[in-house]
C-alpha cells in the first residue's frame, strides 16, 4: 500500500452541525472497514466534505476569501500595527514560513475527504438513482471546487485523485483544471434539473456547479490566454457550452435578484434597521441567508459553535464600550480598509449608484463617536465596507446588543459576544454574478442592464468590456471577485502599483501606502500567486518546489 500523501490532512472527523442535513452526532469511532455501510452513512461521508468549508471560514486565516480581499487593489492589510501577516499579503510579501498551511490543509482535507467518499460510494445500497446521482454530484462539485481555489492561489499544486496517494508533485497546471473541469461538468450532469428551492436547505446544486464552471473558464482562458478549458479524459469545455449552462442557469433555476440591493446585508434585520441612520425608515428588510439570489454559500449555523471570522477580521478596531462602537458595526480587528481611489473613481464612474452607500460607510458618518487610530488601527482610511461585519442591535427599548443574533436566535450574551456574534452566511456566488458572466461572455447587454435595473441606473446602449469590468467592480465590491477579475483581464500589475503613495493613518498619524519592493515588482515576480507552506515542501522530502518569486530574504516583509 501506498504512503498516504504525507501532506494531506487525515480524516479524523466527518461530521459538525452546520444546517439542516448537519448532524451533531459524533462519527470519529467509526473505520474503514465498518464505515460506510448504508445511505445515512454515506450522507455523512458527503457532510465531512461540507464540512471543510465552515472549517475555512471559522478561522480568517485559513481562507482564501480574506487573502484575495487583502491583495486586491482595493483594500490594504490593516488591523493592529503587529499584524503584519495582513499587511504582508496586501503587499504580495512573506510574513513566517507558513502563514498560508491552514488554507493548503484545509483544502487538501476536502479533497481526500472527497475521493474517499468516491471510492466508497460504489458499495452503498441507494434507494433510487436521484439519490446516488446527486451524493456524487455533491462531491465532485465539491472537489472541483476545491481544486479550483488551490490552483488559483498556488497554481502549483499536487494532484491527488485517489485516498491512498504517494508523494506526488506539482501538476502540470492544465492538468488541474482538466479536472476541475471534469469534476464540474459530472456534477451538472449528474445532479437534478429541480428550481434550487427544492434543494435541502444548504445543498449545493446543479445551478450552483455551472456558475462556478463559468468563474473556472473565464479564469483559466484570460489569466492562460486560453479559448477552451480542458477535460480530463478528452476533449475540452467550449465557451458555447459555458454560455448554454449559464442560460439554463437564468431560466430555469428559480435564483432571480433580490429586488432592493440593500436586503441583501444583514445590516437591514428587523433588530437593527429601524435604529440604523443609514436604513431608518426606508421599509428595508433582510432578504435572509438563503434568499433568492444566493447560488453557493457558506453555512454558519447560529449558536453550533461555527462562526464566520472573516466579519470578525473585517470589523473596525474599537475600544471596548458601546459608545465607542459605530452602531451597528460592532468590534473587530480592523483588517481590509478601503483605498480611498476605489470610492473616488465609484463616485466619478456612477454618482448616482445606491449601491456605493449600501456597501460602504466612512468615519465622517459618526462624527467624534469614530475614533481615528483605535486599537492601533494601520493603514487606516476612514472608508470601511457593510457587507462583512459584525451587525448590532437594540431591543424595542433601545438596550444595545453586541449582535442582531441575540433577539434573532436567542442566543445568551455571552454566546452572541464570541462566536454567535459573526453568524453570517458567506456567500461565494450571488445571481448577479451569473448574470454579468453571461453578459462577458456573450458580449451582450442583457445581464449587466438587468443588474443596473437593480440599481436603479440608466441602462448602457453597447457592450463595452470596461462597462463590464466597472459593473463587476461595483456590483460585487468586497465579495473575493476583484483580485482574480484584475489579474485574468491583465490589469492587477498597474492597479496592485497605483497603491503606492496613497494616504493612509496609522495610529491616528498621517502616512501614505510604501512598498519595500514595488507592488508592480512583486506582482511581475509572483504574478499573483502565493506561496507553497514551507512545512509541505520539507515533509515532501523536496518533491514539492516552491513557487517563483518566493523563498528568499528580500520578500521577507519588514513591517511599514
């Protein structure tokens, strides 16, 4: 038998509650020889596979959505003046020689989580064949997805198909995506034509497979200057094939847009809206964690012990004190401060856009209740972003809660002020998002007016591919597109270098963004990847070689 591959995680634990088909029963007794032997059983072989997602999402740090946000053009590292594992990613610099293992072995347990699940899934007594297909449409959804993320991080990356691997090297790039490509294109296949709220709450599904088949091709065939997406297998995945499975998303899904952009943020429940200045009196109302227009999310399970730390991380640095907080943005770490260029050019581009203000707020709002520089605030702009933070509210009588959790769910305080206070749902793919890919790809005008409908703003007469790239921009501000968008489109070298010199404060002193090396210089020599953990490099014996533009003293992050 072969050594299982040494830097994969083992399957210790298959199961946590994250939402309606997530069981709280404990699994971990169970082997290989006894386990699994029925549908149940194999139900939890698909959870486990779930299951790596809330892992990534519980710890900041372990997530590819946080690191993406840092580095994009739009966002500088923040938090405390000693975070500078943020700071560094915002520069495209290293900071430890494993800053990124969390997200390499959160990954990698997915993915042998995954293929054992495909290894024993032959041996299960299924009831039906809807049952069967959509277990393993599930799971190669699952591994693609995977795999999808690790290589556009890393983009050097093992490929491990099977649960009892050797010490296997980096792919071939193309080889990875083939078999996203395979793996995406099964689940499609394989999982039923049924309107995604008949779907168990949490699933994923077959609209949510070919909308991120559509993220893959446009990734690979821009960043690779490609016109197809290979296949595992043979063959290869055309842009006619991406266009028919994105038009049978939109017409036969059921997803649609959430009619008022500003219910698509929990800042607008019921608990908090009316004592928010910003929402008061506009008869907003959160859409919820599973509206219409969510594809593929992130389950957090309120009060289970998950929570989603990218609101943590993402939330201003206050002192403690509800006076000190900028209701309902409650207490963080400060990381992901917005450029203020970003809002500048918003401002210019579309000034009559309300989705600037139902996705950004700055200090100026809350007068001397914002107090510049708190908690050794770096980096730190004035202009912050609604869509990931933690959200307060008051009672009926006005008392403050620490988290809208709290009258929602019924959460004791000491639960809502730790992990029940950053409950939200992390969304990866929104209906928008469907609807611009179609337009890119079609060069049609029909999904981005369909999107500025939403907005309220004037329909464009032609397709342009800059109106495209300014209503991705705007539409999906903070939600882990941009970084990617500007890097296959050929612009992040340029934008990544723009950063240089803008105003900032840290501390509450006046600074401007510096770089010890040039951002445009680090992206040329990285061209945007990141590094491979040294640990897996050391334990691989070597097999594994680690990425251009890495590994030397000079990208050693200095501090600001």
């Amino acid at each position: 038998m072969k050594k299982l591959i040494i830097f994969l995680v083992a399957i210790t634990s298959l199961m946590w509650s994250c939402e309606d088909f997530l069981y709280n029963k404990n699994y971990t007794k169970q082997d290989d020889n006894s386990f699994p032997l029925t549908v149940e059983e194999a139900n939890q072989l698909v959870v486990g596979v779930y299951n790596t997602l809330n892992e990534e999402i519980s710890s900041y740090d372990n997530s590819s959505f946080f690191f993406n946000e840092l580095a994009s053009d739009e966002r500088f590292g923040g938090g405390g003046t000693d975070n500078f594992n943020w700071q560094a990613t915002s520069k495209l610099l290293n900071y430890g020689p494993d800053y990124f293992l969390g997200f390499w072995s959160n990954r990698y347990q997915g993915i042998f989580r995954a293929n054992v699940a495909l290894e024993k899934f032959e041996n299960i007594p299924w009831e039906n064949d809807k049952q069967k297909n959509t277990a393993y449409g599930e799971v190669h959804f699952f591994r693609g997805y995977y795999y999808f993320t690790l290589v556009q991080f890393f983009e050097n990356v093992p490929l491990i198909l099977n649960s009892l691997s050797g010490n296997e090297p980096q792919a071939p790039v193309d080889d990875v995506y083939a078999q996203i490509a395979f793996d995406l294109k099964k689940a499609i296949e394989l999982f039923p034509n049924d309107p995604y709220s008949s779907y168990e709450k949490g699933r994923v599904t077959k609209w949510a497979a070919e909308a991120i088949m559509a993220r893959v091709f446009l990734f690979y065939t821009g960043f690779y200057n490609k016109t197809e997406l290979p296949l595992a297998g043979g063959g290869s995945i055309t842009k006619s094939q991406v266009v028919a499975w994105l038009d049978d998303c939109i017409a036969n899904s059921g997803h649609d847009l959430v009619p008022d952009y500003r219910n698509l943020w929990p800042y607008t429940n019921e608990f908090t809206v009316e004592h928010y200045h910003y929402t008061q009196g506009l008869g907003l109302r959160w859409a919820g964690e599973s509206n219409q227009e969510v594809v593929f999310a992130t389950k957090c399970a309120n009060g289970s012990g998950f929570r989603n730390g990218l609101c943590l991380a993402m939330t201003v640095r206050r002192p403690h004190g509800e006076s000190k907080f900028p209701f309902p943005f409650t207490r963080g770490y400060g990381a992901g401060p917005i450029s203020p260029v970003m809002v500048q050019q918003w401002e210019e581009l579309e000034p009559n856009d309300m989705r600037r203000s139902a996705s950004i707020w700055h200090a100026d709002e809350y007068g001397d209740q914002y107090q510049w520089g708190g908690d050794n605030q770096a980096e730190e702009t004035g202009w912050w972003q609604k869509k990931y933070m933690g959200i307060a509210s008051r009672t009926e009588d006005g008392t403050y809660q620490h988290s809208y959790n709290v009258p929602m769910y019924g959460l004791s305080v000491s639960s809502a002020t730790s992990t029940g206070a950053f409950t939200q749902d992390l969304v990866h793919i929104r209906f928008a998002d469907v609807l611009l890919m179609h337009s890119e790809l079609t060069e049609t005008t029909t999904g981005i007016n369909r999107v500025r409908s939403r907005a309220n703003l004037d329909p464009i007469g032609a397709y342009t591919l800059q109106a495209l790239k300014n209503e991705r921009r705007f539409e999906l501000a903070f939600e882990n597109t941009r970084y990617n968008d500007i890097r296959r489109w050929g612009d992040a070298e340029s934008l990544l270098e723009g950063q240089i010199g803008l105003p900032i404060k840290t501390t509450a002193l006046d600074a401007v963004i510096t770089h010890q090396i040039g951002f445009g210089a680090r992206y040329r020599a990285t061209r945007g990847f990141f590094p491979i953990p040294q640990s897996q490099i050391r334990l691989s014996n070597n097999v594994l070689i680690q990425n251009p533009g890495w590994g030397t003293p000079e990208v050693e992050f200095t501090g600001l």
